[in-house]
C-alpha cells in the first residue's frame, strides 16, 4: 500500500474511534465492507452505538447519511422518492429518496427485505415509474474523470448499507467493558463527538481505494482453502442451507480489503480465517433439529466457527 493511502487509512480508523470507543473489530469489519463493496448487518442490543457507527463513516468520508426505518408501513417511495407535479414548469419532478445518499443506515425490526432496497443494494440502480436511476453521486463522478475506465468505476460508487437490528435476549455481547464506559463517561461531557469528526477522504478517495483491494493477490492455495469451508457448510448435517457460491466470492472481497487495511498487496489464510463467520452467518440457514427459533443465530455461528476450525490452514 502506497504510504499516503495507509496514511488515510490510519486517519480513517482514529477519527472513526474518537466516535465510537473500544469497537476497534467493529470500525475494522465496517471499513472492511465499504472496501470490499459490499453492506453490512449489525445486530445487537439498543444503544451500543450501531447508527452512530453509520454515521462516523459517512462523515469521515465526506458522504451524506440517511436513516431508513424498515417498518410494517413502509412505502417504496419511503424508500426511493415520489415525483412530485410542478404548476409553473407543468412537470412532474423527482425528489429522491434517502437510498440515493452516499451511505445508509436502516434499522431493521422485522426480517422484511423490500424488493426495491434489495435491488439497490445489489445493482446500485433503482427504478422510478419508467426510468432507471443512479446515485446522484455517479454524474459528479464521471464529470471528474471523463476516461472510460472511470466511466466503469462509477457503477460501483460507495454507496453502501449498514443495517441494524436491535436484539432483546440476555446474549449482550456488544455491551461495553467497565473501563471503556468510564471512558465514554468522561469524553461525553459536551457536544457529540460525531459534530466533531472532520472529513478524512472522499468518495474519489474510497474509489481508488475499491480499485486497490479489487488486485490484491489470492494465492490459489487460498481459493482451495475457502472452497473446502464452503464444501463443509454443504454438508453440514446442523445446517439446512450452506454457502452460496456469491457468499464465497464474497469472503474473497473482504479478505481483500482486510489485507489493504493491513497494508498489504497479498492475503493471508488468517485474512480469509477470521471472516468466514462474518461473511457467512447471514448466508447459511441452521437446522431445527439443532436450535430452536430464538437460538438459531447463536447456532449459526457456532457451526461455522467449528467448521473453520476443523478445516487444516494452507502452510
């Protein structure tokens, strides 16, 4: 990694913690998604600081934020915009939605995917009446760089979703240590750290970013090693649904981007390691027989950690 780039990288990450205190794995695996081009689900208790996560990033990244609440009543033009009919100009104008910002928090509370944002997170596209849309950052994109190898860069545009998801059993994981409350504590005496962030980089800076992470090296004899964890999740007798192949390209992505983060142009076994749980318990689906409806989260995660376990690291 050139030195400017982990230099950036380095500022993101303090600037980034002085937000949210002692979730260093946490700013890594977010930083990890947004350079892998992907989204990123948090589920965990209120008030651990999940949305103001969202926001440190958007605006250590000079991005906007805006917020989604996925509920029962929720609208697609919620979600996208409406067009709205102007009398002087006899037109109908489209006032976009929040899914056309730069970075998104929604908080999921029931397990209801909308069509529309699904289509949004995959394709960075949405459909409006009869027309098609992109992010409204894609035309000062291209205006900026008018080659056509830029031209392509911006479908990929950093416009990526974090969703929570607040969780209510005993299992409290993302509850602070008692060190780092004291901390919180005495650093939240006035305004909110996140009026505070300045702007770190910006979305031409996370392009170029994207574009490094997409050529760092995977030696085969890692593909081998993600395969087999995928083949173990297939056969699993604990789990219903294994890896999809797009889940395992996708575990290639963000091993990409932790190597980056690391500084490096290559990946390692443990880059692949200790992301497999992360990029897949969303992907795979336990069996009844092994959890019940309220445990089967937990479960998840505890097959796939037994399945990375007992797959040999490549030497």
């Amino acid at each position: 990694m050139p030195t400017a780039t982990s230099q950036v990288v380095s500022q993101l990450q303090r600037s980034i913690a002085r937000a949210i205190y002692g979730k260093e794995d946490a700013i890594q695996l977010a930083l990890v998604t947004l350079l892998a081009r992907g989204h990123l689900l948090i589920e965990d208790v209120p008030g651990v600081g999940k949305t103001t996560l969202a926001q440190a990033i958007a605006k250590s990244f000079h991005c906007s934020f805006q917020r989604i609440q996925f509920t029962s009543d929720l609208l697609p033009s919620d979600v996208l915009g409406v067009s709205v009919y102007n009398p002087e100009s006899r037109e109908f104008e489209f006032r976009s939605g929040p899914i056309f910002c730069k970075r998104r928090s929604r908080r999921r509370n029931q397990p209801h995917h909308p069509a529309h944002a699904i289509r949004a997170s995959r394709s960075h596209e949405r459909s409006t009446g009869h027309r098609r849309r992109q992010d409204a950052s894609v035309a000062a994109a291209i205006s900026r760089h008018r080659h056509a190898e830029s031209r392509r860069a911006s479908r990929h545009l950093p416009a990526s979703r974090i969703a929570t998801r607040p969780l209510f059993d005993a299992h409290q994981n993302g509850l602070s240590s008692h060190e780092t409350e004291r901390e919180i504590l005495r650093k939240r005496v006035g305004d909110n750290p996140i009026d505070s962030l300045e702007s770190i980089a910006d979305i031409s800076d996370v392009m170029a970013m994207q574009d490094a992470v997409a050529h760092v090296k995977v030696d085969s004899s890692l593909h081998d090693y993600a395969l087999e964890i995928v083949n173990r999740t297939r056969k699993s007798e604990q789990l219903n649904l294994g890896v999809s192949p797009r889940g395992t390209l996708m575990l290639q992505r963000a091993a990409q981007a932790r190597a980056f983060l690391d500084g490096r142009d290559y990946c390692l076994p443990d880059d692949f390691k200790q992301l497999a749980v992360s990029v897949f318990s969303h992907r795979v689906v336990a069996s009844s027989r092994h959890a019940s409806l309220q445990k089967k989260s937990e479960t998840t995660d505890s097959v796939l950690r037994d399945i990375v376990e007992s797959v040999p690291v490549p030497l």
